[in-house]
C-alpha cells in the first residue's frame, strides 16, 4: 500500500515533464524570425530636439555683488586647522605654554542662534556694501574664532574676550585697495549715511572717534551699532593676519534685533556651537 503513493508521484512527474518537452519541440517548430524593415525616416514617435540648457549656479556664483561672489556667512568660519604645528610661548620664569590649534571648520560649527549657524548680519552688509562699491574683493582673515583657535593666534590676555568667538567681529582688507582703508572707512560711514533703514537716526547715521587708548594709532570710528579700527602695517599681526597690509577691523555693539549690546559672553564663545 505504501507503494502506490509513491508511483503516482513519479507518474505525475514524468507526465509533466513530457508536457514540457512537448511544449519546448512545438515552440521551436512554430517559431517563425523575420526582418524588421523600415524607412530611414520613419519613426512612430518624434521626440522633440534637445535644446540646450545652462547649470543652474550655486548662491554664491549668482547672489554675487558686482563681479565677485557675495560675502555669506560661511565666509567666516573659522580659519583653524588641527595639521598646525604646536605652538610654543616662553614665559620669563616660568615654564613655556603650549597651544595647539584647533580643527576648523571640518571640527565644529559657527555660532549658534536659535539653533541655526549666526554671524551678525550687519558684518555681511557693510562687507558687501565694500564689495560692490569698490568692485574689488573683501578678503575677511578672520571672521569666527573659537576659543581654541583663538588662543592659538594670540594667546594674550587682552585677546581672551575677542568678540571674533561670538561672531560679532571680522577683520579684513580690500584686494587692490590695500593701502586705503581710509577710503574703506569712508565707505562704511556711507552704508550708515545713505542707508533708508537709518534715515534719521543720528546714533546710526553720525559717528563720533574714539579718543581713549586703543591697541591701534589710529583712532577708531564708532556708532551705536559698531565699532571701526584701522590696523596699520605694523600694527595688530597675530596668526590669522600675517600679510603685510594694513587691514579693518569691524566689531558690534548694538543688535538691532535684541535691541542689546553685544559684549564677549564665556557661555556664548565656549558653549555656544557644535562640535563634531
């Protein structure tokens, strides 16, 4: 009895695969190859031709001011770079202090505001105000410095509260105008001065020197809103400004969005954006 089972399985295999071999032999039999002929000419669809159509720039090659890119904040991340070699300071009496750089913009994030990356807005305007005035390019050697960095370019005492950790600072210079940044100065009484946003606001519009002693021999420019020093030659070199030139140094004390003055906060420098 067992076996009867088993026979009708192999019975209705063999059944099937004869089927198949049938199937297969009639196929080929039946199969009937020929050319597909047409005219050099015919088509059942004429797509229409390729016109050709230009890239799509990125901002920063079309949001331009004049001829060069326009200044966003991602100008001014922080110039560190972690391949720096350490850097030593002698201390007389004392043993030397070693300061090493940090990694830059690859290691951490600009400062933050609301949870998003924030240099104050009036730094990007008066730069590209500069910029599309002159027609010449902004170079910014320092915008955002975290502290790491910071220490690293000029470990002194008075440079531990630099407003560049909190993004509300920005040294620069204007290429093909290196030796006028007087003329750069003037400009940026003229952002102030012809500006619809402050028209008839004397605390914006009129800037008054700054007669007091400075780290600069000239005596710096000031409004409610920032603060402008001229950086001669000589004068305020530190890691982040080896050229030669004279260079600009724009600092912010009034957010006009907070309605606060902007002061060097440890929290904000030291806690304040992401690492990574």
């Amino acid at each position: 009895m067992r076996l009867v089972p088993i026979l009708l399985a192999l019975l209705l295999v063999s059944c099937s695969g004869a089927d198949d071999a049938f199937s297969d032999a009639t196929r080929r039999r039946n199969q009937v190859a020929n050319y597909i002929d047409r005219y050099h000419d015919e088509a059942l669809y004429r797509p229409t031709p390729p016109v050709w159509q230009p890239p799509e720039g990125y901002p920063w090659e079309t949001q331009g001011t004049g001829k060069h890119p326009r200044i966003t904040k991602e100008y001014f991340r922080c110039k560190g770079c972690e391949y720096n070699p350490m850097r030593v300071v002698e201390q007389p009496g004392a043993k030397p202090v070693y300061y090493a750089d940090c990694g830059g913009a690859e290691r951490h994030s600009l400062p933050l505001r609301n949870g998003e990356e924030f240099i104050y807005p009036i730094l990007i305007d008066v730069l590209n105000y500069v910029q599309e005035q002159t027609g010449h390019r902004v170079v910014i050697t320092a915008g955002h410095r975290c502290p790491e960095h910071n220490r690293y370019v000029d470990p002194s005492k008075a440079n531990s509260t630099s407003k560049h950790m909190v993004g509300a600072e920005v040294s620069f210079y204007v290429q093909g105008m290196e030796g006028a940044p007087e003329a750069i100065v003037e400009l940026i009484l003229a952002f102030y001065r012809d500006n619809p946003k402050y028209a008839g606001q004397k605390e914006y519009t009129q800037f008054q020197r700054y007669d007091k002693e400075t780290d600069v021999s000239t005596a710096p420019w000031y409004n409610k809103e920032v603060f402008v020093k001229i950086y001669r030659a000589d004068e305020g070199r530190d890691l982040d400004n080896r050229h030669p030139y004279p260079y600009l140094s724009i600092q912010v004390r009034y957010d006009r969005d907070t309605q606060q003055r902007v002061q060097y906060q440890w929290r904000d420098a030291n806690r304040n954006y992401h690492r990574w």
